[in-house]
C-alpha cells in the first residue's frame, strides 16, 4: 500500500492551492477514513480535517475550518485538498492518510511554502 501526495510548491500569500492524494495497491472501500494533516516546523503534526470514504462526509478542526476543502473521488481512488487564502503559517509538510479499522497508511507528504 502506497499513498502518495502531490502538488506542493512555493506559492505566494492569498493564492490557493490543491494538493492530491492517490493510492497504489490500496483500493478505498466505504468505511475507510482518509485525512489530511500538516506539520510545520518545529511544530506537531495536526489535523486539518478528515472525509468518509462512502458519504464523503467531511470534518474539519475549528481552526481549518473555512479556507480548506477535502474532496475525494470514490472511484479514482483519490482524494484533494483545496487550501485557499494561504498564509506564511500554513508553510508546513501535507499529509493525507487512510484509516481503514486500526490500520493507518500514510503518504511521504508534500511541502507548501507560502510566502509573505
């Protein structure tokens, strides 16, 4: 099973940005959960929000809420993060993850660097 993020870069303060995840040798199933976090430097690693893989039921942490979308595509076996309004402290390392029971696989993750 392998994750893999894309679509980091170096974008400037107020642009938008949309990260993708995709799985190899890993086909999502309804009651998978899959998940975007960030880990800024020297910072932990947080959540930015979470999707249902059937419904596409989407939560997001209080403090994501608003500026981020999470979209998946049931049967491309994909999921986006939409980012807009970027700021210099969303500078971080993105990742998405997959829960399905107590397993979780995670991506290598992509940096975004927003400059001021």
């Amino acid at each position: 099973v392998q994750l893999a993020e894309s679509g980091g870069g170096v974008v400037q303060a107020g642009e938008s940005l949309t990260l993708s995840c995709s799985a190899s040798g890993f086909t999502f199933v309804g009651d998978d959960m899959g998940a975007w976090y960030r880990q800024a430097p020297g910072e932990e690693r947080e959540v930015i929000g979470t999707i249902t893989w059937d419904a596409g039921s989407r939560h997001y942490a209080d403090s994501m809420r608003g500026r981020f979308t999470i979209y998946r595509n049931y049967h491309e076996n994909r999921a986006w993060l939409h980012m807009n309004g970027l700021k210099p402290e969303d500078t971080a390392i993105y990742y998405c993850n997959i829960q399905r029971d107590s397993v979780v696989y995670w991506g290598q993750g992509t940096q975004v660097t927003v400059s001021s």
